[in-house]
C-alpha cells in the first residue's frame, strides 16, 4: 500500500511539472526573441538624424528652427515641455542611500 502512495505521489508531482510547459515548447522563455549582444549598442534613429528632436516635429528641423525663433512665452507647451523634460533626462536629480541599520 505504501509503495502504491509513493508511485501515485511520484506520478501526480511529474504530470504537474511537465504540465507547467510542454515538451515542443524549448527552454527559452516565451515572448522573448533571442537578440546578439553586440547589436544592442549600434541602435541608432531611423531617420537618420542624431539630433535630440521631440516626436511631434516627426523629423522636420525647419519647425524647430521656426520655434527657437518664437519668444519663449509664445512657444508651445509641447515644445517646451519637452526641453524641460531632456534637461531632466540629462541630468536626473538623485539623493545618496541611507545606510541601513539592520544589515549591521
């Protein structure tokens, strides 16, 4: 009677394992593509422009140089909410850690 426990437990604990994943599926994690590491840092803009530009300008230099001419208070707030924004992204304000006194 014990060994028919054991096998039964042995049986259960197998099909709820293998139940978790499918043998087809592989060992990578779903959803992920397999990148190469030593792409990641040639990302580049598709456009082919390197210059920081907000997104609603869709690339077009002519419309920021036409804003930068604008007085500051005639500007749109998109525009200048953007350049607070990469001015944060630039420099981000950070606080030093306190120590913890209970890993001591």
């Amino acid at each position: 009677m014990a060994r028919f426990a054991v096998l039964t437990l042995l049986v259960a604990t197998t099909a709820i394992t293998s139940a978790q994943r499918p043998f087809y599926a592989g060992s990578r994690p779903i959803g992920y593509p397999a990148m190469q590491t030593d792409t990641i840092g040639q990302l580049s803009n598709r456009f082919g422009e390197d210059a920081p530009v907000p997104i609603e300008t869709k690339g077009d230099v002519n419309l920021i140089n036409r804003i930068e001419s604008m007085p500051i208070d005639n500007r749109p707030f998109w525009y200048t909410n953007w350049r607070y924004y990469e001015a944060l992204r630039r420099r981000p304000q950070t606080w030093p850690q306190r120590p913890n006194n209970f890993i001591n």
